[in-house]
C-alpha cells in the first residue's frame, strides 16, 4: 500500500515536470514570435481568452457532454441490449453481423447527412449520431464476453437443473460484465469524436460548433481550448467508466489497471 | 454386499465415445464400459491420464462437447451433483455463496446455510466464506467446489479428482469423513482418481480403465466394513494397494 502510494505520487510528479516543461518550451517558442500567433497561439493568450470568453466555452462544453453520454448511454444500452438477443443463436449472429460491420465501416461523415435529413439537426439527431459511433465496440465485446463463459461452471449448474435463463442472467452476464466495460471504454472516447462530427455537421450548439466557426476565423486560440477540453472529457468519461466497473464487476478488477 | 439391494443410480451399458477430428476422422476414445453404481455405495474409477476417465463421467451427466457421440447407455438419475477437475467456481461470488447457489437451483430445500456450516467445518473452509475464489489457494477452492455439491444432497455424485490439490494429512483427513458423509444419505458415487491410496481407501468398488480405446480392464472389490485411520494403517490396505498397482498397466 505505502509502495503504491509512493509510484503514484512520483507519477503525479513525472506529470507535472513533463507539462511543465511543454508548457515553457511552448511559451518561449510563441511568446516572441518565432511561431507566429496565427499558427500557434502562446499559452498565455490561450490562457487569458480561456478567462475571457469562459461562460460562452462553459456553454459549448455543456451542450456537447450531454451529447455525449446521451448518444453514448443510447448506443451502449442498445448493443447490450442486442448482444443479449445475439448471443444464444449463432443464425442471427450471422445474419446480423455483416449489416453491423458495414454500417460501422462508414466514415459517420456519411452518415450524418442522411441522420439530419430524417430527424432533423437538433439535439436528439446529435444523440442519435453518437449512439451510432459508440454501438460497435460495446457490441462486439459484449457478444464475446456473452459466450466466453466457463463451460465447467455451466455444466455443473444444468446438471443441478439451472434453467437457461439463470445461466443467461446469474452466469452469462456477470461475466460479460468486463467485456462489457472494455468495449464501453473504447466506445466512450468515440463517442467524443462523434459528437463534435455531428456538432461541427449541423446545429449551432456544443465544441463541434464552436470548432468550425473558429476554423472560419483561423480562431487558432479557441481552436486549441476546445482541443485541450475535449480531450479531458473524453479522459474524464474514460475514468469515470473505471469507477462504475470498479464497483459493478470488483472481482475482475485486481486484475487490471485501465 | 447390502449395495446389491439398492437401486442403482449410475449405470453404463456397453457405453462408448466417439470424437469427431475434423469432417472424416473420428476417434474412438472409450468403449465397452459396463459400470454400475448403486445408491450407498462408493465407487472408484482408475486408470491412467488421458485414458478417458473424464470422458466417461462427461458422457453420464451429458457433458460433453458437440463433437462427441456416445453410443450405448449412459444412465443416471435426474438428481446428481458434479466437481470438475477444475473448481469453476463464481468469481464473483464469495465461497460461502458460491456453495449456496443451489438454493437458487431448487427452491423446494430451503437454505442450506446449516449444512454449509457443516461442510465447511469437515472441509477445513472456516473463516473462508467470505473470501472471493480468486484469494482462495488452489486446494481451498477445490474444497468449496466439493462443498458446492455436498450441499445439494443428490442421489449421485461424479466426481472428477475433487482432492487432487489437497495437501496429504487433509486429504486423509477428507476421505474419512467424505465416505462416510456420503453414503449415511444414501447417496451413489462415482469417483474419478489416479491415486491408488485413495481409490483403495475410498472404494466399494474399484474400476480400472486402461488400453486404446478405453475399457475397463478389471474390477477390484475392496471388503472392510470400517474406513478409518486403523484401516489405512492396515495390512490388508496395503495388500489392496499392492494388488491395484498389478492391475494399473504399467507406462
């Protein structure tokens, strides 16, 4: 315990040296104008409009989290839910993988066109779209974790007379569960990509938005922000499915670290 | 023997298994197998690893993988109880729990929280109910998968070297009290060893299996009415064990 509190201090640390060190070089490199500002923005200036315009960003960040684990909560229950009908019949496994696979091969940019055509572009329609992004891995995983069952465990409980339906729900679902969150996990950070994709493709709310007006402008300082918190939220959503999994399914936990 | 009266509980008839290579290659893995078990009684199944031991007791509680057939009967009554060579045990469930689950299973016996206080007393599992299979020791979690089909009280019992990672004196100490245990509820065993110490200790009856395919080569009857530490000591347990070793085939 002491040991592991020890590395985790030293990475805290590692991490602030390693930032501060960009951080400098960053400035130094931008603050007199080797990098001219139009391409990199110094911090400092990244800083000041972070200060500046914080309520407008605090909104654009606000509409596109729920974005997120909206589009991202209706996709995962989605394949869940499928996996569920998948998994006890090989048939509809086959039937159904390759209309799966190909809809998932398509980059979302092609998809997201025909999405706001039939459900129009507001708030509901960027839902569907990252529930679209962040369906297949949860899917595929779930599917895996369904089957991957320890056979033995099945056997000695059909033989006491277990139904199906409890091998399905007591044996087959607890240990899909780190399957699951694998998935979920991968999922979670598409969905990020998906909802700026669906932002930056209709509408006039959330980062996405706020990305392609500030590319018209060459915003190169919102630009950067809006780079800098997506990729909190989506580290941020990541972790916080690596609570709920610690608490859900703490048996396989030990195991792991991510 | 009083066990000729009892109904039996296990029975194979001219039993064999075939698996399936691939789209024109089948192996016969065991045929001929002919082995009854009655209730009250303990019987002991042998013979070499990889010989198809396993596959006998897969093939009587319906077991087996898709590429097996069995010709032949395989009988057993519908209220049996199995321990694989592995424990399989619920990882997500504590020890005690993991016994427990047949609670769930048929909801007609009530809690069994009593007779899992007593199995895991005779077990030696005290002070471990709590604990996750994943902290449990090889052996332990051995154990509670025995106590996992104890607690069901069936009528039959197959059971795949369930003592096969417990230490010596403990394992000694087990077979004492399992023998006894079993067939004071009537119930019928099939045990699967390649332990000859263990087999002639526990046994009614002993089946050797051995050749290519399977059969079982010999049976051998072990007559002594008490099963205790005296017994173990004796000459006629040794005299048993000496016997065994002549009908095991040699490697």
């Amino acid at each position: 315990m002491m040991a592991h509190d020890m590395s985790k201090r030293r990475l805290l640390l590692l991490h602030s040296f390693l930032l501060t060190i960009i951080l400098a070089l960053w400035q130094a490199t931008t603050h007199r104008g080797i990098i001219p500002f139009y391409l990199l923005p110094s911090p400092s200036a990244v800083l000041r409009r972070l200060v500046v315009d914080a309520d407008l960003l605090l909104a654009h960040s606000g509409a596109t989290v729920a974005t997120i684990i909206g589009g991202f909560v209706l996709g995962t229950a989605a394949a869940a839910g499928l996996a569920l009908c998948l998994q006890g019949n090989r048939a509809a496994r086959h039937l159904v993988y390759p209309y799966v696979i190909a809809l998932k091969s398509l980059p979302i940019v092609l998809i997201i066109p025909f999405v706001n055509l039939w459900i129009g572009t507001g708030f509901s329609s960027r839902v569907v779209i990252v529930a679209l992004t962040s369906f297949f891995p949860t899917l595929v995983t779930t599917v895996r974790g369904l089957l991957h069952v320890d056979q033995d465990l099945v056997d000695v409980l059909r033989v006491r007379g277990a139904t199906s339906a409890f091998v399905l729900f007591k044996v087959r679902v607890p240990s899909a569960l780190p399957h699951f969150f694998a998935g979920a996990k991968v999922a979670v950070v598409l969905a990020v990509i998906g909802a700026l994709v669906a932002e930056m493709m209709g509408g006039s709310r959330g980062l996405g938005f706020l990305a392609l007006i500030s590319t018209y402008r060459l915003d190169t300082d919102v630009l950067l922000i809006i780079s800098i918190v997506s990729a909190i939220i989506g580290y941020c959503l990541f972790r916080g499915l690596g609570y709920i999994e610690r608490k859900v399914a703490p048996w396989n936990w030990a195991t792991l670290e991510l | 023997m009083a066990a000729a009266l009892q109904r039996a509980v296990i029975t194979a008839t001219d039993l064999a298994v075939d698996v399936r290579l691939n789209a024109i290659r089948t192996v016969r893995i065991v045929t001929s197998i002919d082995l009854v078990v009655h209730a009250s009684e303990y019987t002991v199944l042998m013979g070499p690893s990889g010989t198809g031991k396993t596959t006998i007791l897969r093939a009587l509680c319906d077991c087996l993988s898709l590429s097996a057939s069995v010709t032949g009967t395989a009988w057993r009554t519908d209220d049996v109880a199995v321990v694989w060579q592995r424990p399989a045990l619920m990882p997500w469930r504590s020890a005690l729990s993991n016994v427990l689950v047949e609670e769930s299973l048929r909801s007609a016996k009530g809690s069994l929280a009593d007779r899992a206080q007593l199995l895991f007393q005779h077990l030696y599992l005290r002070g471990i109910e709590s604990k996750s299979p994943a902290e449990l020791s090889a052996g332990m979690a051995q154990r509670v998968a025995l106590a996992r089909a104890l607690a069901a009280r069936p009528a039959a019992y197959l059971l795949d070297e369930p003592l096969s990672s417990v230490d010596v004196p403990q394992k000694e100490a087990i077979e004492i009290w399992l023998r006894d245990f079993v067939l004071g509820e009537s119930s019928g065993v099939l045990h699967v060893t390649h332990d000859p110490y263990e087999a002639v200790f526990l046994a009614d009856r002993i089946y050797v299996l051995g050749g290519t395919p399977a059969t079982i080569q010999s049976t051998l009857t072990i007559n002594a009415p008490r099963r205790n530490a005296a017994f173990r000591a004796s000459a006629a347990f040794a005299a048993y064990v000496a016997q065994l070793r002549t009908l095991l085939p040699t490697p």
